[in-house]
C-alpha cells in the first residue's frame, strides 16, 4: 500500500510537472502572438497611412535649389502639373564647383535622403531611392519654400 501511495504522488507530481510546463508554454506563446500582432497591426507607429510614391519625372520639376547649410540639392515637383509644388526630394551634395562660366555643379548622391510628400517629411538613410523601406521623419509638416525664396522682387514672387 506504501508503493502505491508513492506511485499516486510520483503519478500526480508529473501530472502536476507537465501541467506546468504547459501552462509556460501557453504563455510564452501568448506573448508572441501579443508581440507578433502589434508588429503587425495595420498602422504601426512611424508609418503614414500612403505610401511614398516613386520619384517623379524631371518633366514634372518646377524648380531646384541648393541648400548650403545643409549640403542638400533640392527638387521642387508639381505632380498635378498645376504648378504648385507638391512632391519634393533632397540629394546630399558630395561636391560643389563652378563651370567655366559660372554656372554652379552639384556631385550629388544618386538618390535622394529626403523626401517631402502629402504634409509628410521622409527619410531613405540608405538612399537607395523609392522601395518600401523609407521611414516617416515627421508628419503634419509643409516643405518651407520661404526659407530659400523669402522675398518679392518688383512685387513678384522670388
């Protein structure tokens, strides 16, 4: 009768055992799936809600600046092909130079590190040019013509 009370709690302590390794398990598969849902919700943090799309046309741009504090050479676009400037891109210049005359020369990466969309600012650090892995830098933000062009000359726009 010993033994058999000792296989009883042997029996129910491995009961017990397993039953507890379930339960871990079901919760670290909880938590995976917790984790694993946020990471794929519909709008994760850091995303706007339209995707970037591909750098326009040249046929599109409406003007081009060049920014010496920040080394940028920048792309005003109208997609709308209303004239205003809707899509802007910003190039880091890798050298600066004049032409014989005068003319200024930008070396300027291939694709863009800044991109200015729809009151969104986005970043592409590895400036491999438009393919999914931009990040939004700030939203809710309008490209700053007047930074460059802040005057009127003979009461036209600069």
């Amino acid at each position: 009768m010993i033994a058999e009370c000792a296989r009883g709690r042997i029996s129910d302590l491995s009961t017990f055992t397993a039953l507890q390794a379930s339960v871990k398990l079901s919760r670290r598969l909880s938590t995976i799936l917790a984790v694993l849902m946020v990471l794929c919700s519909s709008h994760p943090m850091g995303w706007a809600n339209d995707l970037l799309p591909a750098e326009p046309d040249l046929s599109t741009r409406l003007d081009e600046l060049y920014d010496h504090e920040a080394r940028m050479f920048i792309m005003l676009y109208s997609l709308k092909g209303n004239g205003q400037v809707d899509y802007v891109t910003g190039r880091m210049v890798q050298e600066y130079a004049r032409s014989i005359y005068g003319n200024p020369v930008y070396q300027t990466e291939a694709q863009p590190l800044f991109y200015w969309w729809n009151h969104t600012m986005w970043n592409d650090p590895e400036q491999d040019g438009v393919n999914g892995n931009e990040k939004v830098y700030q939203e809710d933000i309008e490209f700053d013509i007047s930074r460059y062009k802040p005057c009127l000359f003979n009461g036209q726009l600069c």
